[in-house]
C-alpha cells in the first residue's frame, strides 16, 4: 500500500545520514554472554533461534561494546535481547532493561505531546511560535512567521544545533526557556515552509513551547501523558530520574580512529536539548511505545491520542526528500520519516549522539516493529544490518 500525498511540489533535498539509517538499521559488539526474555509465542521459536544466531554473528565481526534489539509482532514483543556489555570499562552486562541514550527518537514524542494538545484545542499546527513564546526572537525577521507545523515537518529554515555542550550540562526546569533565549543571534537558512533541513533546534523550541501550553515542564508533560500512560517504567526524559545501574555508557571511536572504542568523556545529557535528543529507554519500553502507535494511540484500555491523530501524524507534509547513500525517497510526516520496502508501509525515526546510535521502525500494516539500541556512534553499520535481518526473517515468515 502507497502513502497517500497531498498534491503539492516534490520537495527534494539531502536528508542527514543519521537519519538514513532508520530506515534500514544499523550495528553491534565485544562478547558476552546474551540475556534475553523469552519468546511469549510457540510460533516464533524457529525465528528467535535464527535471530539468536545471526545477530551474535554480526554483533562479533563489530565494534559496538554493547546493544539490545526488541522485536514486536501483532501486539506482542515476541523477542528482547541484549549483547555485550554497558561499559568497556567497567563491564555490566546489557539485557533488554538496559537504558540507552535515545537521541532523536525523542522527537516524535514531541511531536505526540503536541497533537495531544490540538485535541484539547489549546493550539492549532498553523499557529504561530511567538503566540506562544513571545521571547523567541532570531536575527532573521522572518521569524515572526514560524509556525508549529513548519518545526515538525523540518521546513521552518532554522539552523540546527552546533554545540550540545554535553561537558557542561543544565539540569534545572529553566534550561529551555534559557536556551530559547540565546537563540537571537540565528538566522533563518531559507524561506519558510520551501524545503527540508534538519534542525534539532526547532524541537528544543517546541518543548517549551509544550511547557508553555500545559503549564508542566517538558519532562513532566512527557511522564504525566505518555510514559506512565503506556507502562514505561524504567523512561524518563530527565537522566536523575532513571536508575543509573541501568544506564549504558556512551561510546566514540578510538583516538585518531585507532584501536578499540573507547568510553565518552560526557555522558549525553543536557536539559536543555531535551525534546530533540535526551529520552532515556528501553527494548521494552519502547517495544510498548510501538504498539500504542501501530493501535492508534491505545495499549491495554489506556488511549495517548485519538485514533484519527495518527493521520495527521502519518500523513506525509514533505515528499521525495532524497537518502543520502542510495537516492532512497523518504516523506515528512509530523517527527516521523515515513517509506515503503517490499510493499510496506515504514514510519520510522533514527537517531545518533555522541556515543550512541539507535533505530526504531514500524510496519504498522503488517503488526510489526524493531528496536535496535547500541552504545557506540562510531563507523558501524550493525544497526542497520540487525534491523533488516529482522525485518526479513519476521516478515519474510508470513
């Protein structure tokens, strides 16, 4: 099945790497023992042995010190597990209740907590930024102009992030409001609503701009509407708030590319950058997570959003946006990249930050979803490659 475009001009431009990548998958690490949770389905037996074994082969031929995957099929989360180890350091060993820096996997969690406030019409997408945060002020003129649905889609013109300052991080409730703030010196890179460029830092701007709205903090508003809704316990937008003996270490690339990865002198985390990067989760969270969204905003009697939200969501706003690596076509949706493989229908996000790289896909036609969370942002492509494997080993099986 084919998403279904709005008749507008093809908007084509030059998508990020990172985000390439979530459309496919990416990588894994060293040994170690994997722990798993088991299989909830008989049917699925044959497909965890073959998933077992082949991702311990790609996760031994790669660099990644430590990676969980979780694979949801038909309302189930039919496989979690974890490889290798939280810390070269300091070891630990990574099991599916490991959390992971989500990185920008954090956006559409921006994105659902806006759309949760349309249904309470306390705003409209066309509204303008100011009228809700009358300090947002770039050096471009035209930023009076800027709407909630251009900073969804990625077609407002702003800049993205240049320094996430993880070595100097903010954690008090006021760090957005600061942040939205210093941005007076930006200027717009084009017109407004005429293409596509990635910017972090219209998320950051929508998160206090949510605060503004609810009258919570964004990390508040995230936990009270969405977290603790949908069961995930162990989530939290805020890294005080989640168990540090769950946490795995960030991990880069050896000095001048040379040697084993080595453990990041800052772990990423500025509240500051909270909407666009700072979610810290799970498999299993996250295997919860993906099926709220492919039952339209409902799991176990608790519903997040209307089920028709999910076409606004999921209705493609920019078309033909280009991949990077091998001219693939993706669309915009509200946060959301939205595709096709093999006849289905993809909603997907990616995300990487210093030290981690992670994948989230959906196939909601067909019931079915990956997770992939690794600690390593160096030149890998496991990620990638344990997405499809179980893309095509679960799909495949139908």
């Amino acid at each position: 099945m084919k998403w279904t475009v709005p008749a507008r001009p093809v908007v084509r431009i030059w998508i990020l790497t990172l985000l390439i990548l979530s459309l496919l998958g990416c990588t894994p690490t060293p040994t170690t023992t994997p722990t798993a949770t088991p299989i909830t389905s008989l049917n699925y037996s044959d497909i965890s042995a073959k998933l077992d074994r082949e991702i311990e082969r790609l996760f031994q031929q790669s660099d990644i010190p430590g990676l969980a995957i979780g694979v949801v099929k038909d309302q189930e989360l039919i496989y979690a597990k974890g490889y290798g180890v939280m810390n070269l350091k300091t070891g630990g060993e990574v099991t599916p209740r490991t959390l992971f820096h989500m990185a920008s996997i954090t956006k559409p969690f921006v994105a659902t907590s806006i759309v949760q406030l349309l249904e309470q019409n306390k705003l409209s997408l066309d509204d303008r930024i100011v009228d809700y945060l009358p300090y947002f002020e770039l050096k471009d003129e035209r930023y009076a102009t800027l709407t909630i649905r251009q900073f969804l889609t990625h077609s407002s013109g702003m800049p993205d992030v240049e320094d996430y300052r993880w070595d100097d991080p903010e954690y008090d409730e006021g760090a957005l409001e600061r942040f939205v703030r210093s941005l007076t010196d930006q200027e717009l890179l084009f017109e407004p609503g005429e293409k596509f460029t990635y910017s972090n830092m219209a998320f950051e701007v929508l998160g206090d701009l949510i605060a503004k709205v609810s009258g919570q903090s964004f990390a508040d508003y995230v936990k009270d509407h969405i977290l603790q809704p949908l069961g995930m316990n162990d989530s939290s937008i805020l890294i005080r708030e989640v168990d540090p003996a769950l946490l795995a270490s960030g991990h880069v690339e050896g000095w001048l590319g040379i040697g084993k990865p080595r453990v990041t002198e800052h772990y990423a985390y500025n509240r500051r950058h909270g909407p666009s990067s700072c979610l810290y989760s799970n498999v299993i969270d996250m295997s919860r997570w993906a099926i709220a969204n492919m039952n339209r905003g409902e799991l176990e009697g608790r519903r997040i959003l209307d089920a028709s939200s999910y076409d606004l969501l999921w209705t493609p706003a920019l078309e033909g946006v280009r991949v990077t690596d091998d001219n693939r076509q993706v669309h915009v949706g509200l946060s959301w990249f939205l595709s096709e493989i093999a006849g289905y229908q993809i909603v997907t996000h990616g995300g990487t930050d210093t030290g981690y790289r992670t994948n989230f896909v959906m196939y909601p036609e067909a019931g079915f979803a990956v997770i992939v969370l690794s600690n390593y942002s160096g030149p890998d492509n496991t990620v990638a490659e344990v997405t499809r494997l179980a893309r095509e080993l679960v799909l495949g099986s139908e």
